[in-house]
C-alpha cells in the first residue's frame, strides 16, 4: 500500500461533507451529482463536483459514464480497507428487510 494513496484517502475523507457524500453513495450503490446534490443541503452542484473528484481521485468512489451523467460508486476494496465501519453500514442497509 502507498502511502501517498493513504495520505489523499484520509485527506479527502477528513471533509464532512465528502464524508458524507461517501455515506449516501455506500447506501445508494450508484448516483449521479444531481442526485447527490438534492441530499445535501445548500451546496452547489459545482462544488459537489470538487468534491466528487477528489474522491474519485484518491479512489474512494468509481465513476462510470452513462450518456451524458456520470454515475459514482463506491469502490468496495478502498471502502473496505479505509473506511470498514462505514463500508458495514452501507452493506447492512443492501439486506433485505424481514
């Protein structure tokens, strides 16, 4: 493991609000800005964008072109490694419901 990628990894998470869009993502499985941007109060599409590309930077999320949206997701192997309590949550809500 490098320890520039641990380095961004921490560095972008230790945001609030990466932190948070990392939480809605894990629960969502895939979502693009404009979807993203309705769940997070007063933060402008353009600065979600910035965030959403130093995730993606780091490797935290994956993103995937579908026309003209991209979508991101959670890149499981990086969730699982950095971030295992909140890569449980988001496994955890994916259950069924008995």
């Amino acid at each position: 493991m490098e320890i520039d990628q641990i380095v961004k990894v921490y560095k972008a998470l230790g945001d609030s609000t990466r932190y948070k869009v990392v939480q809605i993502i894990g629960e969502e499985n895939s979502l693009c800005p404009a979807q993203l941007e309705g769940r997070l109060d007063g933060i402008p599409l353009s600065t979600l964008s910035h965030h959403l590309k130093q995730l993606s930077d780091c490797g935290i999320l994956n993103s995937e072109k579908r026309g003209t949206y991209i979508f991101y997701s959670l890149n499981e192997a990086v969730a699982k490694k950095f971030i295992p309590d909140l890569y449980d949550i988001s496994i955890k809500t994916d259950t069924p419901k008995s």
